[in-house]
C-alpha cells in the first residue's frame, strides 16, 4: 500500500515517521509533482496539482476536523474523504470555551484590570440563569462542549441541522427554530462545519436577535462571521464582546480592528490544535479499517459540506 503525505505549514519529517511506525507494511512519501501514484493520500490544504495528478486515489485523510478548504478543489471521483474525528480536540475545544464563558460570566478581564490598577474591589455575583449558552453545531465538538457547560449549571441550549436528545441541552433544530435559539440565547457559541448554509451565519441580523448583553465566542471559521456587523453591535452595546479564535484571514493582518478592540479577545487558531500522535493512530487504524472493508467514522459528505 502506498500513502502520499502532502499538509501545507506542517512539518512533514515526525508525520512521516509516526505513519510509517503505525503502518509498517506501507510505503509513506512526502509527495512531489511527479511522485508514483498512491491509493491513500494524508493532507492539509494541497495544491489542486496533488489530487489533478492522483484521480486512482480511494482515501483521501485530512488532518482537520474542518473540510472547508479541501471540499473547494477538485477531488478524486472514487475517494472516500475522511476527517479527524475528534483526535484529542473535543477536549481542548472544551476548555477553550469553558474559560471564555466562565471568564466573561465572572468578569475576571474586570478583575486583571483592577488588579493591575492595585485596586481590591468586588463585583455584583451574576445570576447563572441569566446566562443562557447557545452552542451552534451539535457535532463532535459542539455536543462535548455543550454537555461541559452543562456542567457548570449554565442554562444550554444547541442547534443543529437535526434535532438532538443530549442531557442537560434544550435542543433546536434546522432553519425553522433559528430564531427561537437565538432569542433564549445570550453567550452564543459558534461550532457549525463552513457550508453554503452556514458562511456570514453571525451577522448583523442574526446577532441582534441574541438577548441584549450578548457575547459571541467563534472558534469555527472566520468567514461564519461579518467582522463589522459584530463590531456594530458591541459599539451600538446591544453585545457585551466577544471571543474570536478563527478569522476571514489568517494571521490576522496587524490592522484589523480586532486586535485593538476593548472588548474583543484574540487568539490565533488555537482552540483546538491537531495532536499528531493521536491523529497518526487514528489515521492508521481507518486505513487498516478500509482495507479489511470494516466501515469507520468521520467519512465526509461532500454534498452536504461536511
Ligand atoms: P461535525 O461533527 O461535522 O458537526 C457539525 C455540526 O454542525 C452538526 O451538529 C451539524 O448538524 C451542524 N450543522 C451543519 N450544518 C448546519 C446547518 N446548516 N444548520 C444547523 N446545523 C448545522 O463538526 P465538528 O467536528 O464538531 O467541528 C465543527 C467545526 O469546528 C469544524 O468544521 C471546523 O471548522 C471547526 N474547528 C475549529 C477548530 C479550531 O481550532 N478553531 C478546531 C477544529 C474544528 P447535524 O448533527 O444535524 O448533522
Ligand atoms: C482546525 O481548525 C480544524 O478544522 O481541525
């Protein structure tokens, strides 16, 4: 068996290494214009020319959760696509979202700048119920993350394309309960796969059904959200800020107002991080899956766009 690696921004010697220890019997490349054709192919962002040159490819493995990218070029007609599937990220998106919300409910950003200031001083405890979390995107990642914030007593709710049973999570499904979601909602949560459906879904009136005070944590893709609706809304104080992990570019160019904004919070994609040895094994594993014919999980459909 014969697997062609190709992630662009990945350094590609310890996944070499790592896929040829989980799959001894397979012959591992880094991929080049040229290269002998593979049956399966582990990437990240390639070129069009990589799939153009590999049509007889039959598993093509992104070391993602998110297929955005790879969905936008031409793939082979006969490859199953697969993504990560989870892989250690629902537990890093998790804590990631936790400490936003938690951070913003207990006004700790308030408390560093009093700190600093060398000022002790108490604020008002809020009351939990008037916190409702809306996670959109009840998947791999959104369900851990809703049942987390389930557990710190936050009122949760979901939405989703179909409806979901998750203890603890007031579910809401499809276009036709959008705004019903959106109006018991104030931290929202964005966690949707980029689609045709999804693309520009924060925006300016989406954002202003959310209960007044709203905060906005998007750790999905940067183009779910229109940047200037959501800096409209937290000028206009109808949102209190928001969490922004992933942006329209990235890095994000050092003059967007963004970085600058006092109650924007910036990190650099980094919620959840691709861990490579627990994706290694994974990938291993569905490949030994596919070629015992066994049926595995995360297979994605492109019609559908995720
Ligand atoms: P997933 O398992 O595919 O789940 C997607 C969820 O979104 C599902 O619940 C799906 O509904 C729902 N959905 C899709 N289209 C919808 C629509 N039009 N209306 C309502 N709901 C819709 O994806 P995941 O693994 O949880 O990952 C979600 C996204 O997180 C990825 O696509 C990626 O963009 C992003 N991500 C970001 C980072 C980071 O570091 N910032 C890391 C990993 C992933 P159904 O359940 O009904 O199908
Ligand atoms: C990261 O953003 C991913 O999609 O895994």
């Amino acid at each position: 068996m014969r697997i062609s690696f190709c992630c662009t921004d990945t350094k590609a010697e310890p996944w070499l290494q790592g896929l040829r220890a989980a799959l001894p019997d397979a012959s591992v490349e880094l991929w080049s214009a040229g290269a002998p054709p593979a049956d399966h192919a582990v990437v990240w962002a390639p070129p069009q020319a990589f799939f153009d040159e590999q049509p007889q490819l039959k598993g093509v493995f992104n070391i993602g959760a998110g297929v955005d990218a790879l969905l936008k070029l031409r793939l082979p007609p006969l490859a199953t696509v697969v993504r990560l599937d989870d892989a250690g990220m629902s537990v890093q998106m998790a804590e990631y979202v936790c400490h936003a919300v938690i951070r913003h409910f207990r006004e700790f950003g308030g408390y560093e700048a009093d700190v600093k200031a060398g000022k002790w001083s108490y604020r008002k405890p809020r009351a939990r119920a008037a916190f409702p979390v809306g996670v959109m995107g009840l998947g791999v990642l959104g369900e851990r993350v809703a049942k987390a914030l389930a557990q710190f007593e936050f009122p949760v709710l979901g939405w989703s394309r179909s409806s979901k049973a998750i203890a603890g999570v007031r579910s809401f499904a499809g276009a036709a309960q959008l705004a019903d979601f959106l109006a018991a909602t104030k931290v929202l949560v964005c966690l949707l796969p980029l689609t045709p459906d999804t693309r520009d879904i924060l925006r300016f009136d989406t954002l202003s059904q959310l209960q007044p005070g709203g905060y906005v944590i998007n750790v999905a893709r940067g183009s779910h959200l229109v940047d200037e609706d959501l800096i409209a809304l937290i000028d206009s104080g109808h949102l209190a800020g928001a969490t922004l992990d992933v942006f329209r570019t990235e890095p994000l160019p050092l003059d967007h107002p963004f970085w600058q904004h006092p109650k924007i919070t910036v990190t650099p994609h980094t919620s959840a991080r691709t861990l490579r040895d627990e994706s290694i094994a994974q990938i291993a594993d569905k490949i030994m899956a596919l070629a015992r014919g066994q049926p595995i999980a995360g297979i994605v459909e492109p019609v559908r766009g995720y």
